[in-house]
C-alpha cells in the first residue's frame, strides 16, 4: 500500500513551458486536492475532485488545469509557466465521509519542488 | 472568511519540556479541527482531531484543548524530545465540503 505518490519529485522550468504533474493513490478514496506551499502562507486549496470525472475550483486556481479520468490518478497541468508558480505541490485524498474518529482526514504524498526560472 | 491564523515564529525549547503551539480561528466554530505534523521536505501526516463538544483529546504525548468561546486550539507535547521537531498545521472544514483550511505552521525545535 503505497499510499499517495506523486511525480515528479523535482523540477525546473523555463518561463512558458508546460508540465503535468501525477498524483496517484491506491486507497480508493473518492476526494482528492491539489495544493501549493510557500513559505509564510501555509497550504493552499488549487483544484479539487470529489470524483471520478470531476473536478472544481479552490482558492488559486488560476494557470493550472486538472484532469480526473480515474479515481486513482488526479493530475495538476501548468500550460504556460510562471515564476509565480515556483512552489511545493502536494497531493492529497480523502475518502468519502471518513472514519468516524477522523472525518476528512487528508492524506498527503510527499510534494513535487517546481522551480520556474 | 474563515481563517486559521497560527503563530509564524519558531517554538524553541528544551528536551523534556512541554511545548504549547497555538491555533487560532475566525468566524463560526468548526465542528472539529485537525491538527498535522510536516517534516522537511515531507507531506502533512494527521496527528489528532478534537471535536467542539470536546474540551481536550489525548494521544500518548500529545494533548490538543479546543475552547469555543476563545475560538482557539492549544497542542502540546508533553517530555518533549529532539525527534518532535517539526512544522504543525491547523485545520478546519471549509463549510459544509470536505475542504480544509489549514494554518501556515508553527515550526517547534527541541533542542537536547
């Protein structure tokens, strides 16, 4: 049980490049998020699914795009890199309705450093 | 808007210590928070949960306090030890979804 995976680990663009970034969980949680950590500013909500097929909007989600074709996999796309984007991604997931003890409990994987030169 | 607001400067104290980190919020009360530790270069991993009927919540060292009417968490680490050092997170529901909210971390140093 690997948990939640993410890939790359690290990563440098130039300015206007494209990535995708993969997170894929193996728990067959129906929620999974995308955030991004700056230092000083904690976590941040960028996109969100609540399944398979679907995908929202969270706190900063202009300049990526996200794509949920299998509840196991969520990815994060940058079309156009921007300095501003250089950030700790991390993946996260949530099962539907959680343990009674702990409700919404998010699982993390380990983070992707992206550096936009 | 909801808020978590958590103190940004570093909590440095003494192995064998107890080390209180605080979490504050704004608006309505959740109905729970969470609070995550973060290791360097790591993801969040989920400590304790304490729900707002709870007044505190044990888990070997750890103990979390959620006061309503201060709208605030207290964490602590009791006998305190080099190995806890780390960032923890606050957090809350965002509404009714199953969104959180978290703070931007107290980062805690024991020193031996």
């Amino acid at each position: 049980n690997a948990g939640v995976t993410q890939t790359p680990k690290f990563r440098v663009l130039k300015t206007g490049q494209s990535m995708t970034l993969l997170c894929a969980q193996d728990m067959n949680h129906e929620y999974m998020y995308w955030y991004r950590q700056d230092p000083g500013m904690g976590l941040r909500l960028i996109h969100y699914s609540v399944g398979e097929g679907t995908t929202a909007k969270g706190e900063v989600p202009d300049g990526y795009n996200v794509s949920r074709l299998k509840k196991q996999n969520f990815l994060l796309g940058l079309e156009s890199a921007a300095p501003s984007q250089t950030s700790v991604y991390f993946c996260a997931s949530t099962p539907v309705g959680g343990r009674e003890e702990q409700p919404d409990t998010q699982y993390f994987g380990p983070g992707t450093r992206l550096t936009v030169l | 808007s909801q808020k978590i607001e958590q103190n940004s400067e570093a909590l440095n104290i003494q192995e064998g210590k107890t080390a209180t980190l605080t979490c504050n919020y704004t608006n309505y009360s959740p109905a729970y928070l969470q609070w995550y530790r973060q290791d360097p270069g790591r993801g969040p991993v989920f400590l304790l949960l304490i729900r707002e009927n709870e007044k505190e919540k044990r888990k070997e060292r750890l103990k979390v306090t959620f006061d309503t009417t201060l709208k605030q968490s207290l964490f602590h680490i009791t006998a305190s030890q080099p190995a806890d050092s780390a960032t923890y997170l606050c957090a809350r529901r965002m509404d009714s979804s199953y969104k959180l909210i978290f703070g931007s971390g107290t980062r805690l140093l024991v020193r031996p």
